[in-house]
C-alpha cells in the first residue's frame, strides 16, 4: 500500500506496508522524546510551503533519500517515525520544532485538517 501525502503527488515512504509498531504515535510535548532541532534537520527536510517533510538519507532498501516521510494515523494526523524518539512523532510537531527549535506544549492547525502541516497552517499553544 502506497501512501500520498495529503499536499503533494509525491509518494509515502513504503514503511505504511509493515506491520503496525507497538510504539504509540505521540504528540504531546509530555510523551516527545528528546530530538534536537539540529539533529531533526540532519534527518528530514521539511518545506513549509507544502508542510511535507523528506528524507535527506536513505534509512533502509525502502526508505529512499527523497522520498516523502510519514503516513496518515488512524486519528487523521501525519506521523512520522523516528528511532531517536522511540517511535512516531506528529509531523505538525516536528515542523515546529524544525522552524522554531522548540516544543510548544500543543500545534494546532488552522484549518483543522490535521494531516495539513504547512507552516502558515500551524499556531504553537504553551501552556
């Protein structure tokens, strides 16, 4: 099963064929394992234009340099998965955290479509 990001025509990595992971998506800044900003850009490229985040390096036969990182949760939110956060980490977090260097306590979209991670689409909430 191939995975489209919702904002381009560019094909999901092939990890949404593998079996479902134990580790739970998370998204709260309570549940975000440490990543550092530097390290988060070392990985993924992110345009904030099209809110779609890709790989800088191939990280298996499937995982291509290029190719768009992440896929659709069950709850309607783009999730990508991280090894150095034990698990997957929502993309409108990451894109914060990419831009900004931090993590707000919540990312909202505007427009409430959850899989939008365009950086105009997004406001940080610190509680």
């Amino acid at each position: 099963m191939n995975t489209t990001h919702p904002h381009t025509t560019e094909q999901a990595s092939a990890s949404a064929t593998t079996a479902p992971r134990k580790a739970k998506p998370t998204g709260h800044a309570s549940d975000t394992a440490p990543i550092t900003q530097a390290r988060l850009k070392e990985l993924l490229h992110y345009d904030p234009k099209s809110g779609v985040f890709t790989w800088k390096h191939s990280r298996s036969p499937r995982v291509r340099a290029g190719m768009v990182a992440g896929t659709r949760t069950s709850k309607g939110y783009w999730a990508i998965g991280l090894s150095e956060c034990g698990g997957r980490i929502t993309a409108h977090r990451l894109a914060w955290l990419y831009v900004y260097g931090e993590w707000p306590s919540y990312v909202l979209t505007r427009n409430g479509d959850r899989a939008d991670c365009r950086l105009d689409n997004l406001e940080g909430v610190r509680l």
